[in-house]
C-alpha cells in the first residue's frame, strides 16, 4: 500500500526509515527483557510483509509475551498466512478501516483491490477467534481524515452490521506528518470540524453496543460530558523509570501537547492534548478549558 496519509512516508520518514534486521529486533526484544507477561508489538511500514515475521512471532510468543501487530491485515486475507500467524503465537492485531466503500479506501490506500482483501481478512481473522478459539484480540481503528470525516457514522455502522465485535473499536484523530503533511490539503482536518461525526459514531456504537473509545480527540473538543467516558490515552510515559499520566506543552520529547488554557482544564494530567505535528499545524484555538 501507499497510503496517502502515512507517518512511515514523506520526505523526512525515508531518510530515516529502514528495516531492522532479525538480529537487531532480537537484541531489542533482550534489552526489553521480554518474558511472560510482557507486550511485543511489532509494526512497520507493514509487519506481515517483513521476510522472518512468523520467526519473530514465534520467538517473542516462546518468551512467554504476548504478540500484537500493527497490520494493514491484507496478507491475512490467505487463510493459511493467518493460520500459521495465529499458530505462532501472534495473540491481536491492530487494523485501519480508512475509508467507508471501496473506492474511498482504495483512494486513500492508493492501492487497487484491498478493499477487498480486508473484508476477506477481517472474515478470517474472527473466523480464527470466534469458531476455532485462538485467543487473539481484534482492535479495529477509523483515523479521521477529510475524506471520510462526514462519513465515519457510516463507518461504524458497516462495521457493527459487517462483523462480530471486536474488542475494541477507535476513533484516532490523525497525526499531521509523514505523507499526510505532504497531502495535508487533500487529507487533513481539524478536529473539531470532525466532533458532530465523531459524537453521530459514538451513539451508533452505542447501540451496536460496541467497546468504542477516542484517541487524539481531546474532551473538550465534544463538549458533552457524556462523551468522556469514552476518551482513551494512547500514550503512557516512563519519565525516570516511572510511569506518569502527566504531560504538557513543557514535555517537548513527548508526541503529544496540551496548549497553555489547558493547565485550568478540570481534566489537565489525564487528557493528551492533540500531536505536537497537529498543533504546529493548527495551534490550540480548538481547546476550550473544562471549568
């Protein structure tokens, strides 16, 4: 694929952007002390395209971890690959649906007939979960970008009718860099401009009664309290060796940013804010202090 929207792409991502090798993920998973209890997760690029993937599955799932990958998931749509993933210790996956039909995420994906390849993926992966019992976690994501924006409700709706649950099911607002920033006119949105949508998907996955959450869509954005519920952080941080909930526009080495209002918020140390790329771009006129 060759998405439109990809923060591995641009410019700037290729000058820095190369394959490990299978050594060199093998040191990191030893630096990371993996062992039972512990999380891999291996993205990319595209993970499934990655030469020794089921090698690195298999030796990350006999250190006891449990194995996600981040996947576009087209390669699952062979029934075997899926098999052998799953075989191999591969315990979730993580997938985009970034567009509502075939020709928009075909548009956005830049890449003919996988739209189709995802239906039929999707169809093997929860066959593997619900009929034959592997215990894999299905997380499936709709990022917000101006294409589908007004279309997301829809979305929602194909996948609660299209498919059984999955364990979770995210709305991520996007992150301005990569190819994105390239296409930025095309592609980007502000997210407030997304909020009726993103409130019109969460009542229609309500109703579906759906495990929904909101990534990257600060609370004040949708306003209703009602709503908040649903709000997740995607980023947790290791500030000298612990974990804190807290951020803000001071932690420039973080990837996401509250604005200065956001220190009276009611919410301030538990909402991320938005991307440090989204606000360089848009600023924080979005953000309105919860009092």
């Amino acid at each position: 694929m060759n998405c439109l929207f990809c923060i591995s792409r641009g410019e700037k991502q290729a000058e820095r952007m190369k394959d490990l090798t299978v050594a060199e993920v093998i040191k990191r998973l030893e630096e990371a002390n993996v062992e039972k209890g512990t999380t891999v997760v291996y993205s990319g690029g595209e993970p499934t395209i990655y030469e020794d993937i089921i090698y690195l599955i298999r030796y990350a799932s006999e250190k006891g971890a449990d194995v996600r990958l981040l996947s576009n998931c087209i390669k699952f749509a062979d029934f075997n690959f899926a098999l052998e993933a799953v075989e191999a210790g591969m315990t979730g996956v993580a997938t985009n649906f970034y567009g509502q039909n075939k020709e928009t995420y075909e548009y956005l994906t830049q890449s003919k007939g996988t739209w189709g390849k995802l239906i039929k993926a999707m169809d093997n992966l929860f066959l593997l979960k619900n009929k034959y019992d592997y215990p894999l976690y299905i997380e499936l994501k709709i990022l917000v970008t101006k294409p589908i924006m007004i279309h997301i409700p829809k979305l929602v709706e194909f996948i609660s009718d299209r498919f059984p649950k999955p364990d979770l099911l995210g709305i991520f607002g996007a992150s301005v860099q990569g190819s994105l920033r390239d296409n930025k006119e095309e592609i980007s949105c502000r997210i407030s401009e997304a909020a009726p949508y993103v409130k019109q998907s969460i009542e229609i996955a309500r109703n579906h009664g759906q495990n929904i959450r909101v990534f990257d869509i600060p609370h004040c954005v949708l306003e209703d309290p009602k709503y908040f519920r649903y709000f997740n952080s995607l980023h947790n941080y290791y500030i000298n060796g612990q974990f804190t909930p807290e951020w803000n526009s001071k932690n420039k080495k973080f990837d996401v940013m509250n604005g200065p209002q956001c220190e009276q918020c009611r919410f301030y140390g538990r909402c991320s804010g938005v991307r440090k790329e989204y606000a360089r771009e848009y600023g924080f006129d979005e953000l309105k202090p919860i009092i």
